[in-house]
C-alpha cells in the first residue's frame, strides 16, 4: 500500500476483513487510519461503526453511524446498522425512526450508483 491514492481504500479494505475474522480492535485501527486519510469514506464509517458494536462501544458506533449519514444522508447500509444499534439498546423509538427513514432512503438511489 505505498500509493498515497488507494492507500486509504486499502486499509479501509483490511480493517473490513479483520472485522470478519474478528479481530475488532485491529479493524477499528485500520479504520481510524483509513477514515484520517480520507474522511468521506462512508463504507469505512459504517464497517467501523459496526466494529464498534461488536465491541460493546454503542456510542462509537453511534457517531461512526450518524457521521456516515451526515456525509451521505441516503445511505441505506448506515441508516439500517443505526436502527440496529438503538434497537440493540432499546431506544426503540429511535430505532423506529431510523428504520423508517432507511425505506425511504432506500427507494432513493444514493450517489454511488451513478458516479
């Protein structure tokens, strides 16, 4: 990973895998490295909210989540994890709320579609 041009998409990349192999605090490094060199990563916010989650951290996962929604509002993937997470902690009233704007998010194309 030595170009500085996918350098942030390759650690975005193996912070997701070491997530599935459950290696969540290495994940969580490889994430905060990836999202310090390029911060509009959605898909490295989301990945790390949810290591955050696996780490019982709800509200790290929580800012993770409503940053990935705040740079790209019809996220689907943010929105739903989001509703999962205030489920998980029985804000049901928020999780409600979240799930509900994720069906509307979702009949609407985000910008990764068309760029």
């Amino acid at each position: 990973m030595t170009n500085p041009a996918t350098r942030p998409l390759g650690l975005a990349l193996l912070g997701t895998i070491r997530l599935q192999e459950g290696d969540y605090a290495e994940s969580t490094s490889l994430l905060t490295q990836a999202l310090a060199l390029n911060p509009a990563l959605v898909g490295a916010r989301t990945t790390l909210g949810n290591s955050y989650m696996l780490q019982g951290k709800p509200d790290s996962a929580r800012k993770s989540f409503q940053e990935a929604l705040r740079l790209d509002p019809t996220n689907f993937n943010a929105r739903l994890e989001l509703a999962k997470l205030e489920a998980s902690v029985r804000n049901y009233q928020q999780s409600r709320a979240s799930s509900a704007q994720s069906q509307v998010s979702y009949a609407t194309p985000t910008k990764a579609f068309y760029s």
